[in-house]
C-alpha cells in the first residue's frame, strides 16, 4: 500500500514509472559519462582562455550558452521590447542612471561583457570596449522631430529584429524616440507629453525577471509594485522534496525524449525549417485583468488554461485563412515558457527559465468544450516533472561544446513559443517620468515560426506577437490573429459570464464554480504532492516545485508557467505574473 498522502494513484501513473524507470536506468549512466567529459574539456577550455588572454574570457554558463548560436534569419536571441514614458526626455539622464548602476552594483557587470566564443565553447569577453552613449542613444537614422504612433513604433521595433550588434561591444542598446503620441492625443499638435524607449538586449544577459529587477530596483525612480517577489520561495517538507526528486529521476528521460520526439514528427505548418531574414511584429488590444478573474471564478478553470484556450482558437482561425484546403490538425503543440524560483536576492541577472510543451485541441469549436479539454491538458502538465527536469537539461545541453549546439537547435524546436513578461500592479516611475505602457518580443529561434507573450502593467494585459513571414505572410495578418486571441477572450467571456439582468443567477454559478473547484482541489491534494502555487494581488496564479536546495542553481520553484501546490495541480507561464497562472485557490490553503 502507498501512504495515505500518494493516494489515489492512477494505474497509468504506474506503468508510467515502471517504464520511465527502465529509461532511466540507461539514461543516467550515459548522461554521468557525458557530463563528466564536458566537464573536463571546459575546464581545459577555460586554462588556455587563462593561459593565451589573461583575464579576459570566461566561459559561459550553460543557461546562458543556450542562446549562442544564431541561426540563418532567426532574432540571433535578441529581446525587443520598448517603454512609453510621460515626461520630457532627457538622454543624459538616462546613461546616468545606468551608469550609476554598472559603477556600484557588481551584479551587473556582464552588461558590459560580450557574448563570443573560444577554443570551442562560449565565454563572455570581459575586456570589449563600452561607452554607455553607444548604448544609450537616439534611434539610428531618425529624424527626432518625427511624431510616432504605437502602429509606428511596432513597425520601427519590427525592422530592427534582423539586426547584430556583433560582438566587438556588449549585445544591448536603449535607443530613444523623443516624441510619441498617444491614442487619443491630437493628430494636429506639433508637440507631445510622452517619448518611448525601444530595448534590444540578447537573451544570454537575462530572461525577462531579471530584467523587471533591474528596472524595479535600480533603474525606477519609484519603483512599481511587483504581483509577487521572485527572490522569495516556499519552505517544502522534506518529503515533498524528496517525492519530487524521485519523479525527477525516474520519470523526466522519458518524458523528454517522448516530448522531443513528438515534435519533431508533428511537422507544424507553424514552424519552419529555415527562417526568412525579416521578422513581422504585431500587439493586440488590452484586456482587462478583472474580466480574466471572472472569467475564471465562472468557468472552475484558470487564467492560464483561459489563455492558452483562446491562442488555439485563434491558431484555428488562423490556420483556415492562411492555409486553405489544408486539414487541420486535431491537437496542437505550444511550447510555454516559464521560470524556477527563488530568484538570488542580490538580484543580479540571470536566466532561470524552462519551457513546457502542451498539446491542445485545434479543431473544437464550443467555447466552453475548449477551455474544458485545455484545462484538462493544464492540470495534466501540472502533475508533471518535465518542466523541473527540462531547467536543468537545459542547462546541461547548453554548457556543451558550440558545434553541437547547432545541431540540438534543429532537433528541439516548437511551432509556437508563448512567454509571459511580468507586469506591475502599480505605475512606475522611470527617468523623472512615468510609465504608461509596455511591450515586449521574445526572440525566434530554433524552427518556432510564431513567438506569443503577454505583458500586464496595472491591471491590463496584452498580447505581442513575433512571427516568420513563411508561417504569417504580412503584418496586418499577425495583427488579426493577435486581435483574434483577445476576441475569443470575449467569446468566453459572454458564454460564462451571465449578463448584468441575470446577476442573481450569476451569483449562483459563481457560488456553485467557486464550491465544485473546491471539491476537485480536495481530489487533487492527493494526486500530485509535488507543487505549491500561490496567488498574487492581481489574481494571477504563481506555482513553484520544491527542491532539496533553496539556492537559485538547485531551486526547483515556477513562477509563471509552471503553477502547482500541494494541494493541486495547475501550471503557468513564465517571464510575467499576469496571465499564465494554473492553480486556483489552493494558496490559501497553503500558505
């Protein structure tokens, strides 16, 4: 008999072990073999660094290698992102400030080192030359006087996506356009109260919370407030820790392998094999945070499975008007991002993301049938290690020699990549101005044809968009589908959400929703152990896995891809707190 807290079991859960542990016993030894060679060579790697440039290069951890390589026509793993500001711009300022951060904040530094390459592995070059006004400036051959619009400024962030800083300077750049309008602002007026920021920065510096960190806490004149501090964590029993390292062992090879199989016989039409050598970049209207909390009350479900239910209904419309007469599939594979927390809180920049692959249904029409099945699929890869062992692969795969990290890209890749980019639940204020919107591209890499992320900023949420012009040919067709998520976020809505004449009768269903998901809560206590998820201000669900080890290198903690608790099983997605959580309210009991 199992204890009383593993029970019930599934017999599928099981079998699954038994096989799972059969791939283990032949996956370890190989891996420990594997790890130990690499480890010997990058050590040799590192003495003839030291030996021919003293002081110079110093190799690059893996989290960080994984973005090394750049394929023909990909983002070459640059983040693009941009800031609308109300104030008046001041340049100077600005390099001031970053300055100032570079100058007394030692976790800062790799800002002013440049990812390269030698004696074959990646390294950071902490010897390039930096001038912050090269970083810092304003955009490259604009006319400063020119008034940009937000359609504007997309189609400004969208040509610079093919663009290489090279690697004779640190990969990063803040480029300024002094006069920005707003919707709403008089076309006719010859001045204006607001400027934007356009950020490109490679993906090797950091993932999306550390970068919310850096502005939170150095950058920001006031800082803004945060749906959940990432430096902190949860104190798991020990048994937790040690069931979920069980799983890990026993269960991750084979889930890994059967996923990276799965997708490279799905041959998407979302993805491709070779990227063309522009980009096309689209954001969709706002979304209201409240609307998705309703949405969620109403439903028994949660913002992630709402999210991730209306990019495949998108996906489907999509499908039918790009690729006419062509069957469309039964289910889908969506690659979502996430990260392991506690973040270090000295704050210093780091990648600690993992990605998840879910497998939703394309061809449902009924809303409510939809987000049930995606739901499903939720909770489902919530039970599941894969993402907790999917951080640490990644880390392995990436500290391996450069030769073969272009051969493991070709193999991995996803049609879809959905990332969630944190967002604040209070206004910052930044350079003597304040922030009013956001956005932000996650890079394309590997085969993903079309990235996806989501941004919050005080109590709205949006959605960017990155594709390849062989999956969405023009710009106005990648705004469709992003307007088309934000619509069937609408259509949800109404099928769930009674109108304001039948408000008794909605306070019945959200009584009955809130009294049933309770019920399924008590279920799932017993089926997955394995995770803690927490709920933030905004209503945004964040999840973490407990690990033996509070460290950042050993923690096994999600914030946004991957929620889960004790008590249940949900998941969420990763760089953001606002739209990508899957447990409900399990946190309340938890913590």
């Amino acid at each position: 008999m199992f204890p009383k807290y593993l029970q019930p079991i599934e017999v599928h859960t099981i079998q699954t072990l038994a096989l799972g542990a059969i791939v283990a016993i032949f996956f370890w030894p190989i891996a420990s073999v594997i790890y130990c060679i690499n480890v010997s060579l990058r050590f040799c790697s590192q003495l003839a660094c030291n030996y021919y440039y003293p002081g110079r290069y110093e190799l690059a951890a893996g989290e960080d290698s994984v973005f090394g390589v750049k394929l023909p026509g990909s983002s070459k793993s640059y983040i693009h992102g941009y800031k609308v500001i109300r104030g008046v711009p001041d340049i100077n300022r600005i390099r001031a400030k970053l300055q100032e951060v570079f100058t007394r904040t030692s976790g800062y530094d790799r800002l002013k080192h440049a990812l390269t390459d030698k004696f074959g592995y990646f390294c950071w070059d902490k010897k390039v030359p930096f001038d912050v006004t090269k970083h810092v400036r304003l955009l490259d051959d604009f006319d400063p006087e020119e008034i940009v619009d937000e359609a504007r400024l997309v189609e400004i962030c969208e040509k610079l996506v093919p663009r290489d800083c090279g690697e004779e300077m640190p990969q990063w750049e803040v480029m300024m356009i002094p006069k920005f309008r707003m919707p709403g602002e008089l076309q006719n007026e010859t001045t204006t109260s607001h400027y934007a920021l356009i950020v490109r920065i490679h993906h090797a510096y950091c993932d999306g919370i550390s970068y919310v960190l850096l502005v939170n806490n150095f950058l920001a004149d006031v800082s803004g407030e945060l749906p959940i501090d990432p430096t902190k964590g949860f104190n798991n029993p020990f048994w937790i820790k040690a069931y979920i390292w069980a799983k890990i062992l026993a269960v991750g090879p084979m889930n890994f392998f059967k996923y990276l199989g799965m997708l490279i016989a799905s041959n998407s039409l979302f993805g491709v094999e070779r990227y063309s050598l522009s980009k096309l970049m689209a954001k969709s209207s706002t979304v209201e945070m409240d609307k998705l909390r309703k949405l969620r009350l109403a439903s028994g479900t949660s913002v992630t499975s709402i999210t991730l239910s209306a990019v495949f209904a998108a996906l489907h419309k999509t499908h039918l008007r790009l690729f006419p007469g062509r069957a469309v599939p039964k289910t889908l594979h969506l690659a979502s991002v996430g990260v392991m927390l506690p973040y270090s809180e000295d704050k210093r920049l780091a990648n600690q993301f993992t990605m998840w692959p879910y497998t939703a249904p394309l061809k449902v029409d009924d809303p409510k049938k939809r987000l049930a099945m995606t739901h499903e699929e939720v909770r489902r890869c919530a039970s599941q290690p894969d993402p907790v062992f999917d951080f640490y692969m990644q880390r392995a795969l990436g500290s391996l020699p450069k030769f073969l990290h272009t051969i493991l890209f070709n193999l991995s890749g996803t049609p879809i990549m959905l990332s969630n980019v944190p967002g604040y639940k209070t206004s910052v204020k930044l350079f003597g101005g304040e922030m009013v919107d956001a956005a932000a591209w996650i890079p394309l890499v590997t085969t993903t044809g079309i990235g996806l992320s989501t941004q919050s900023y005080c109590g709205r949420m949006h959605f960017s968009a990155i594709a390849d012009p062989k999956v969405v040919p023009t710009s106005a067709e990648l705004k469709i589908f992003v307007e088309e998520v934000v619509q069937q976020i609408d259509i949800m809505y109404k099928a769930y959400v009674p109108s304001e004449n039948t408000q008794g009768e909605a306070e019945d269903m959200l009584l009955k929703s809130v009294l049933q998901n309770d019920k399924d809560e008590s279920k799932d206590s017993l089926r997955s152990p394995s995770k803690m998820v927490k709920r933030d201000a905004n209503d945004n669900e964040q999840f973490e896995f407990s690990s033996l080890s509070s460290k950042p290198s050993t923690s096994l903690k999600h914030l946004e891809d991957i929620p889960t608790d004790l008590c249940r099983n949900r998941h969420v997605d990763p760089n953001d707190t606002s739209a990508y959580p899957n447990a409900e309210k399990a946190s309340e009991k938890v913590i």
